[in-house]
C-alpha cells in the first residue's frame, strides 16, 4: 500500500464570487465543475447543501484539486486558521511568474503575510544547496493564508 498523492483540499468560503477572483483568476486555476450539492446526509436539507466549485491546474485520475464550498442556506460559522495553528493552517501551489502574481493578488487588494523571498530548496525537504525556491504568503478573500512557491 502506497500514497500516490494528495487528492484535494477544501476551503469554506463566504462569498463563492470573490473566492472565484481569487483561486481563478488571480491564482490560475480552472473551474471544472460549478454545482450545489447536498451534504451531511439525513440532516435538514435546507440547511445542510452548498455551492461546490471544483479547481484544477491539471486533469487525470490523480490530479490535485480544490474545492471552494460556500454553504447555502445559513451563514457560514468559523473563522479562518492562523499560520503556525494546530491543525491544518495554510496550503501552497507551484506557480510560474511568482512576483507578476504577487502583484496582481497585492493590486486587487488582498493582504500579504510574507512578501516574495527566496529561500534554499532544504525548506522544502530537498538536500541544502539543491536549488531555490521564491516564495510568498498572501490571504484569500476570507484570511486562509494560501502559498505560492517557484522554483528558480
């Protein structure tokens, strides 16, 4: 038994339109499927379905994917993680053109938690001197800090 990879991440999101600008157009990622969809099953219907958006950079059986959910019917409860929280607390994309993304994500008005820096591939569970990697962390439209890396 073997893990071939990761399958998805999904993130609650308040405003699914402005969770759109952000992982589809400013970060690239391609809508490959838009519905509302039940869940919790055998809970009160009217209050347990969402928008579900499903992201993708690339297709096949194992390709990672994002899953945007904005629940439908209530307010959503919560709030976003803090870096460094337990628990699941940030995720990261490879990107190309890491600094021309930076300052489209910085001119549409979304916050920075670490600026563009460039650090040693060793960050990244990679032997020390093996290469670089330009990295930044910004939040989306609801504070999840999300991660962009480049390899140099």
């Amino acid at each position: 038994m073997a893990t071939i990879g990761l399958s998805h991440v999904a993130v609650g999101v308040s405003d699914m339109e402005r969770a759109l600008v952000f992982y589809r157009d400013l970060i690239g990622l391609r809508v490959t499927l838009d519905a509302e969809e039940a869940v919790l099953a055998g809970r009160d219907p009217a209050r347990n379905r969402r928008r579900a958006v499903y992201l993708r950079t690339e297709d096949g059986p194992h390709a990672f994917f994002v899953v945007l959910d904005q629940p439908l019917g209530r307010e959503p409860f919560g709030s976003p993680p803090r870096l460094l929280q337990l628990g699941t607390h940030h995720f990261a994309f490879w990107v190309e053109d890491l600094r021309a993304m930076y300052e489209r994500i910085v001119a549409a008005g979304f916050r920075t938690i670490v600026p563009p820096t460039e650090v040693d591939a060793a960050a990244y569970g990679e032997p020390a001197g093996s290469g670089r990697v330009l990295t930044t962390i910004v939040k989306d439209q609801d504070g999840n800090p999300v991660q962009l890396d480049q390899r140099l």
